[in-house]
C-alpha cells in the first residue's frame, strides 16, 4: 500500500479516536493501522464505554462506513460493552465506527471511535514452477529464469514473491525478490552454473493472511537449455535419388552437456513434418542420412538438440534447410485421352496427356506412337511442355488406331501409356442414369455402371471428363480437363477448379480393357454428357427483341438467344413485358427457355407499344432492350374487302350506264350529234339555169354554187360578168386570199388548186375549200345594186358525192334540201357582209320541196359535211 493511503488511514483514525475533547468510547481489537480481516469469514469487534462514561450500552451504535449495522448483529455483554459480529467481503475495505450518545441526548457531548477494516485473501500456492538456464556462447549462463502460476484469484492486499536457489549441503543461498503484484517470473544469479551438481529451487508468497512455498530440486542439466545445432546441412547422392545426408556441429562442449538430436523433415509442398526417432541419432554424431524419400522432391530439414540426460528443455529448431533428391526413371506412365470431333467424312482427333504421376524428374519429351489400322506407323518426338501437350491428327471414320506414348527424363523412360481408338460403328455401351449435383461449392457426379460387360472386356476405370463452354480460344491451354476414379466408384466429386458462373459438358466414360496378347489395351466406351454449373448466377445481358410483323391487333417478336458466356446458368424460361407506350401498364408472357418467337394478340390497333424480354434463371433475372412497334389500322383482309367493294360497285355502276346508254342510244346520238341536213340532196348545185349540170365534171376540192339572183334578171352587169367565171378562177391562191378573210369556225388555210390536168378528187391537204354566194331581192325585196358577193370558207369535210360522183347528180335533183338563215338579210347588211364579215353557221329548217324550183335564199350555204356521224366542231 503506498505511503499516501496509510497516511490518509492515520489521519483518520486520529480524527475519530482522538479528535474531540471528550471521548468515553474504545473499540477492540484496535490497531493504529488497517486491519487485514480475510474476506468470507466472521469478524467481532467490541465498544466499551470508558469509566466515568455518562452513557449505557442502551446508547452504543455501529456503522460501517456511512451504513448503519443493524441491531441483530449486536451482542450486549454488559451495560458498558456491546459487541457486533460482521460476515467480511471482498467490498467490505471501511471504517468500522462505535458512535454514542443518541441524537435524543444531543445536551451531552457526542463521543465516536472507528478502525478500518481492509478484506482480502490469504496467497494462493505457486504451480507449474519452472526454471531455465540458457546457453551463452559455450557455456551455461548463471542466470536462473523462473517462472511459475500465481492463480487467477487477486489477495487485495500486498503480496510478496521471492525466488531461492542453492545447492544442497551448501550454505549460500541465492535469493531475488519480485516486485510485481502477482508476480509470475523472476530472474536469480546463481554467479556461476553448478555443472553436473543438484539444484534445489523454490519460490515463497507471502501476506498477512499467510504464506505458501513451491519447490523444485534436480541436476543441474534438468535446467540447462543448449542452442540448436550448428551448421547444418543437407547433401544429395547422384546415385541414391531416394535419400538425402544431414550433417551439423555441436553446439556446446560434451563436457559441459551431453547432447542428444532430433530431426524432422517434410515436402515442400506439404504442412506435415515427419520426425526421425529418437534412437536412431542418440549419440554424439554428426550426420544422418533420411532414407525412403520420392525422387526428384524438394525437402525441408530441421534439427534441434537435448541433455542427454534427465534433461526437459529441447533446444530451438534450427533454420530451415532445403534440398532436391536427384532424378530416377519414370515410375508411372502419362496420363493420356483424346477428344474426338466428327467432321464430314472423318474424324479430327486431338490426343492430349499430362505427365507421369510419379514423374521423379523433369520430363524432357515425349515419344509418340500412331498405329491406323496396322497399315500406317508414325513416331513423333514431342518436347514437353506443360501449356501444350497436345497433338492433332485426322482418322476416317472407318479406321481404328492403337496409340502409345511414353515419358523420358535425365534418368530413363516411363511406361507406356495406350489408348485405342475404335471405328465410328465399333463403340462399346456406356454408363446409364448419369446426373450431378454442387455440394461445397463443387461438381458431384454420379451414375450406374453397365452391366452384364460385353465379352472378352473388362472394367478397368471411369474416367470423368469436363469441358469449359464455349472453349477457351488459348492456343496452349488444354481443350478439356479429366480424372480417373476406380472401378468400383459410381459416385465423386470433380476436384478440379471449376469457375463460377462457367458452363461445362461433363461427360462420364467407361474404360475397359482387354488382352490380345501378353499387352493390355485400353478402349473408352461411349461417353454420357450433361452440362453443368458449379454456381448460376444471373445472366450478364438480357436478349434483344425485334418485331418481325405487326399487324392490327396481334404482333410477332422474335429475339436471338444471348452468348452462352454470359448465361451464367441454365435459362429456365424468358419473360416477355409490354405496355402501350404512354401508359407503362406493363402485362407479361412467359414462354419456356427454348422458345425465341412469340405472338402478341389481343392488342389495340393504331397503337405505340413498349415490348422487352427478360432472361431468367434460378440465381436471378436480367431485362434486354426495349422495342417499340406500332399496330396497323386495318387487319388481313380489311383493305382487299374495301378494294374489291368499290371495284364491284364501280362495275355495277359501269354496267348500269351502259344499259341506259344503250336503251337510250337514240336520244344520246341526238344530244351528242345532231343531225345535219345532207348538202347533196340540195337542188342548189343545179338552181341556176345559166349553169347546167354537166356530166362529166370532175372531181374538185373546191364546189362553186351559183346562185341566180332574181333569175338573173336584176343583177348588176358586174355580178353578171362574174358568174360566168369558170370555178377554178375562184379557188386561185388571188381570189380566195380576198374573199371574206376567214370562214366561221376555222382557221384560214391555203387553197387547194384546179384539177383540170385530170389529179381531181387529189388534195395536198386535209382542208376543203366551199364557196356560197350572198344576194338581195330575195322573195320581193329590193335589191341592191351592189353586185353580189362571193364567199367561201375552209372545211375538213370531205367532199360530196355530187361532186365525186356526177353521174348521180340527176337522181340528187329531184330533192331539195337547203339551210335557211335564221334571220333574213336586212337592207344594208350585206354589203359588209359580203365585203370581208366572217361566216356563221346558223341552224336551218328543212322545207318539204316543190315541184317548180323556189329561188334559194340570199344568205343561203351549201354545207358538205361528212356522210355519216358529223360531229360540228
């Protein structure tokens, strides 16, 4: 306890025992420092009034600290002493304090006296003591390191620790003490190591609950602790490639400790030492040869060293030494299989192996026997490489070959290794009823072997074949990974590496065997294949949807499957979501993992729609990419119904016209064109009788009509002079150039010439040339003494059959058909009119015609239009 509490004890203990004027109280037992009382046992103090003391026991009360005991811990012995029995605890460290008088009684003085109680625990006996003396360059150091358990249980109180040393039957006693509180180890000079003498050591706790001691008494060695052997070193023997020589040095002289060593030694790739015994290097030797060791293998060495002799502390393992066997033969063959692709009319072959097991040194290459058929050998020398043991080779379908490869190191060749590979028809049964399974996060196979076996075959093995979908595009990487598992086992666990979220083919092949002659070979059977994940996750991309027709109610979408690579497990169905683009109502279609078209029905038309398709599988679910179509108006069928509708209506309308067409042709040829008197049964080409009608008139484009005015009687001399004129004078390019300018209802065009050189009826154009003449006086009129006009206008009519037919000309005169004006001449019209006005046709009535020749009128045309179907321009 530190100087500063006893002191705050003894200031306390004044002030309660000696601090007032009057005090007539004395509690027993006192002490003028704490008193040690153990915790969970009773303790008993008694207050005694002093003589002279105005007070009775009846006045006497106990507290412990501020706490007031209560009366039935009192004991009344007299009426000047109560005592008060307490049961200690571990939190009981306080002022124990007999107070008087009452607070009733306050006119006498009050009177207080206290001791302080501190609880705790009696030392509890030191264990497992233990004393070592190390090795100091070539000796044993003096210092003795002890150490020992105090316990877990803590005294409370102060308690020492001291360590002892001597020699039996000596007087010096060397002693340390330990300062710590609950000191657990202590360092004591012995000034020098007694060699190859007794040692008697102990340790001894103390507090003012009590004591306890621990011993520990023998040789001097028993404590002693050498350092690990020196130098030590691992050799190899070219001709012993199962064994490894370990030399080292002694650490400490034989005749201060006597040593004894162990070795152990383990692989390099393995955690598990194996110790040589004991009784094989007990010994003062030097070296040790480790014997029955795997060739061409790295090792690890240690060794550490002991007293010979009721010794308990081993030295410290040496550092760690390690060494390579040398290099002996093959003791196991490769492991080879092959992979078969079929092709079109072969097969592509692609023979793979690993090294030998018990390879027991580096493998320099391979020699590589094909045999097809025993018709063709080949030898191949490959170099081994571990990233590409591989060859390829083509085989027909039709052909067997026998393979066979064999190892070579620094020290000889391996074993053969042999497979067969049979014709494409020749293939041996396989296992039935294969399925697999993940448990700890790995690949378990299992599946039921073939039986009865085919006759001469025998089971030798099943191999189990993986490989990676789709394949890795490294040219070195081997295209698939396999182990073999005994021919009794239908159930095992891949151990190999497989990756997370990658597809794999596992494949499950017989392998049998049989004997031709004293060499066994080897035929796998037909494999069984299921593919797998050791762990699915969801698919790293959704597929991509597209609309491959879009009709009015209904739309077919397609999509493509997603790269197997990014599957990342089986697909268990796809999920197909759409909406109207506006409303993000969203309805669903599910449709199985082999399915990539689908049909939409039930859709509104003329329509945004939203469609995507989501991929699942059982780790989770992804969304592709959205699609937006639009549905058509009109359905199947709709727009050729509306077609063929209007096209029958349009016939049906066509076929009604036509019939009133035809009912009512008569009224329509009228409306349309309406018919005109025909010039040739007119008697005005044979009125006047100054020009006769001759027979042999010839053809001419141009017909002059003469016309006798007044019978010819009242004409001018001028008019007179001018009817005689020969007709082919009045189509001269002179006269007709002034006639009138132009005729009604067409353009001027050039005149067509006389015919007398006999080319009548042949015209150098279409146009025909009509003449009328315009007189006065018709029907009682006055007439003028202007001379009468000729005019003559342009026609495209051909010319009448008077005119190209004379002879008919007699029966043409017996009817008369002419045009009338539709207005008659009045007085001085004509002569503008006659002068250069333009014609008009006008509309005639035909007149029923007489006996005697009437007089035409003034303003009379003869008009020649075609013979049938004129149509007026």
């Amino acid at each position: 306890m530190g100087s500063s509490h006893h002191l705050l004890v003894f200031l306390m203990f004044l002030h309660y025992a000696v601090g007032f004027t009057y005090n007539c109280v004395k509690i027993l037992p006192d002490s003028s420092s704490s008193i040690v009382v153990e915790v969970g046992k009773n303790f008993t103090a008694t207050c005694h009034l002093l003589e002279g003391c105005a007070y009775t026991s009846d006045d006497i009360e106990w507290r412990l600290g501020n706490l007031s005991i209560a009366k039935q811990s009192y004991h009344r012995i007299n009426e000047t002493a109560v005592s008060v029995t307490i049961n200690i605890s571990s939190d009981m460290s306080d002022w124990l304090k007999c107070t008087a008088p009452k607070e009733s009684l306050s006119y006498k003085p009050r009177s207080i006296y206290g001791i302080f109680l501190r609880a705790g625990y009696p030392p509890l006996k030191p264990k497992n003591l233990s004393c070592i003396a190390v090795q100091e360059d070539k000796d044993i150091s003096p210092n003795l390191n002890c150490s020992w358990d105090p316990g877990s249980r803590n005294p409370l109180i102060d308690t020492t620790y001291t360590v002892y040393a001597n020699v039996p039957g000596t007087v010096l006693t060397h002693k340390a003490d330990c300062k710590q509180h609950l000191a657990r180890f202590c360092v004591v000079n012995l000034e020098t190591f007694p060699i190859h003498m007794v040692l008697k050591v102990w340790v001894e706790v103390k507090n003012a609950l009590g004591s306890e001691r621990s011993e520990l008494q023998s040789d001097s060695s028993y404590f002693a602790k050498p350092n690990p052997p020196l130098n030590v070193q691992v050799l190899t023997e070219d001709k012993f490639p199962t064994s490894l020589v370990v030399t080292w040095k002694h650490p400490i002289d034989r005749t201060i400790l006597k040593l004894s060593y162990a070795i152990r030694y383990r692989k390099v790739t393995s955690n598990v030492w194996i110790e040589v015994p004991e009784s094989f290097t007990r010994g003062y030797i030097e070296s040790f040869r480790l014997q029955s060791l795997e060739p061409y293998t790295q090792y690890v060495v240690q060794m550490r060293c002991i007293g010979e002799s009721n010794s308990s502390y081993w030295s410290n393992w040496s550092p760690s030494v390690t060494e390579r066997t040398t290099e002996a033969k093959p003791a196991s063959a490769p492991d080879l299989w092959r992979i078969i692709r079929p092709t079109s009319n072969s097969r592509n072959v692609t023979l793979i192996w690993k090294a030998p097991v018990k390879a027991n040194g580096k493998i320099r290459f391979y020699n590589l026997s094909i045999n097809q058929n025993n018709e063709k050998f080949e030898s191949h020398n490959i170099t081994a490489d571990n990233l590409s043991q591989m060859y390829s080779m083509e085989l027909p379908a039709g052909k067997m070959a026998s393979i066979e490869i064999t190892a070579y190191n620094s020290a000889g060749e391996s074993p053969k290794a042999t497979l067969s590979i049979p014709r494409s028809d020749k293939e041996l049964p396989g296992v039935k009823d294969m399925s697999w399974s993940v448990r700890d996060e790995k690949l378990q196979v299992k599946w039921t072997a073939v039986l009865p076996l085919p006759h001469p075959l025998k089971l030798s093995e099943y191999l189990l074949e993986w490989v990676k979908i789709p394949q890795s595009v490294h040219q070195k990487e081997l295209p698939a990974g396999w182990q073999r598992v005994p021919k009794n086992v239908t159930v095992t666990t891949l151990n190999a590496g497989l990756e997370k979220f990658k597809r794999y083919n596992i494949s499950v092949y017989p392998i049998y065997k049989y004997q031709p002659g004293h060499v066994w070979h080897f035929q796998p059977g037909r494999p069984v294949t299921r593919p797998a994940y050791v762990q699915q996750g969801p698919p790293k991309e959704g597929p991509t949807v597209t609309v491959t027709k879009s009709k009015k109610n209904s739309a077919e979408l397609t999509w493509e499957e997603t790269p197997l690579d990014s599957h990342q497990g089986f697909i268990i169905h796809y999920t197909i979501f759409y909406a109207i683009g506006n409303t993000k109502q969203w309805k669903s279609e599910t449709v199985g993992p082999n399915v990539h078209s689908y049909v939409l029905t039930d859709l509104a038309s003329e329509t945004d729609y939203v469609v995507y398709v989501m991929a699942s599988t059982e780790a989770g679910s992804v969304k592709g990419t959205d699609c937006t179509f639009k549905t058509m108006k009109y359905g199947d069928g709709e727009v050729e119904v509306i077609v063929v509708v209007v096209c029958l209506s349009f016939l049906f309308l066509t076929v009604f016209i036509i019939m009133i067409c035809l009912r009512k042709r008569e009224v329509i040829k009228k409306l349309l064109w309406p018919q005109v008197p025909d010039p040739s049964d007119s008697s005005i080409a044979h009125w006047s009788p100054d020009f006769p009608i001759k027979a042999d008139l010839p053809k001419e484009d141009v017909s002059v009509v003469e016309v006798d005015v007044f019978d010819g009687k009242s004409l001018c001399e001028e008019d007179k002079g001018v009817l005689p004129l020969k007709k082919d004078k009045y189509l001269s390019e002179e006269h007709s150039s002034g006639i009138g300018g132009s005729s009604c209802m067409s353009s001027p065009r050039h005149s067509v010439s006389d015919s007398d050189e006999g080319d009548s009826g042949q015209t150098t154009s279409s146009t025909v040339q009509y003449s009328t003449v315009l007189g006065s006086g018709y029907k009682g009129q006055t007439p003028s003494h202007q001379p009468p006009a000729f005019a003559r206008s342009e026609s495209t009519q051909p010319l009448l059959d008077c005119e190209e037919h004379p002879d008919h000309l007699n029966e043409s005169q017996s009817r008369s058909s002419y045009f009338r004006r539709g207005r008659e001449l009045e007085p001085g019209v004509l002569a503008p009119e006659c002068d250069g006005g333009s014609l008009t046709f006008c509309p005639v009535q035909e007149e029923e015609p007489s006996p005697v020749a009437e007089e035409p009128p003034a303003s009379a045309l003869c008009y020649m239009p075609q013979k049938s179907g004129y149509r007026p321009q």
